[in-house]
C-alpha cells in the first residue's frame, strides 16, 4: 500500500514531532508499505524518508523542478518523480496514494490535504485521509469541520472518510481496516 504523506520540509520547534516522524517511518518501512511524499531531504521530510528506507522500506518523492533546481531533493530514493510545479505535484501524490496522512506541517500541507479533503467530500476519492493530531495540532481543523457540518455547508456524510488520529496506534487501526 502507498501511504502518501504531507509535512513540512523544516523541523519545527517541537522534540516531539521528530520522534512521531521517526516512528511513523519506521512503521511505514517495516510494515511492507511504501511512503510516497514531496522528495525533500530537508526538516521532517527527510527525517521521515530516511525512517522508511533504514527500516527497509521503499520510498517515492514526488519533486517539482524548482525544488530539484534548489538541490533540496534526497538522493537515497527508491524513485523520484520529477513535476513541472506544485500543482502537478499535488495531483500526482494523490494518483499514487492509497492513503493520506497530514502530519503537522504549514500552509504547503494544508494545501495538500485540502485538496484531498475536497475530493473526498465529492466522492472523487475513496482513500482514507488521516489528519495526524499529534498533541493537538489539527483541532482548530477539526472544529471548522466540525462548524461547517453545524452550518450546512458540509455534513457527515461529505466527511466520511477524513480521520483524526492522535497517535501512531490509531492511524495504524485506520490503515487495517481499510
């Protein structure tokens, strides 16, 4: 299974992020799954990509050229898929996933899985899409779902498919049973 997943391409400022990011690579890689993310070797990016691939795990980064221009790109992958920008990016990490996981990140990654938060309240997608709330980062997210359903531009029914899971045990309950 390609588990996709969004995050940002700094470290941040908390400890804890970087041991989640540790874990959740090293799940990745040993479970037989495949990490499909934005290619970077910089902050929790490459953090991630280098969990997955010590833990024996393939790896797939999907890289707009100006990143590529910038030499920011890993060069340990198992494939690179080299885009013409961030919107071609975007739709082919959604081609190649099988599920989503938005891990704490900025506005890079809110545009992500906002694009498949989207697609999945049209029905365009099936696949699961796991905000990662660790310590709490996404409940702001959570509320405005939650606001929209209480205001009628959304509803139960357009959000099925969209998780929040506030640790490594929970996403991997949601990836088991899909």
């Amino acid at each position: 299974m390609n588990i996709t997943v969004y995050l940002g391409a700094s470290d941040g400022n908390d400890k804890t992020f970087k041991r989640a990011i540790k874990e959740l690579g090293t799940w990745i890689g040993i479970s037989g799954n495949t990490l499909v993310y934005g290619g970077s070797k910089t902050g929790l990016m490459g953090k991630l990509a280098d969990s997955v691939l010590n833990a024996g795990g393939k790896v797939i980064g999907v890289e707009p050229q100006f990143f590529i221009d910038a030499k920011v790109q890993h060069e340990g992958l198992t494939e690179l898929f080299i885009t013409k920008d961030m919107s071609e990016r975007r739709t082919k990490m959604i081609e190649l996933g099988d599920v989503f996981v938005a891990f704490p990140g900025g506005t890079g990654t809110l545009e992500e899985v906002s694009e498949v938060m989207c697609k999945i309240s049209m029905k365009q997608l099936n696949n699961p899409c796991i905000l990662y709330n660790l310590d709490g980062y996404y409940n702001s997210l959570k509320e405005l779902l939650n606001h929209m359903i209480e205001k009628e531009f959304s509803s139960k029914q357009r959000q099925e498919g969209i998780f929040f899971a506030d640790n490594l045990e929970d996403i991997k309950q949601i990836v088991n049973n899909i």
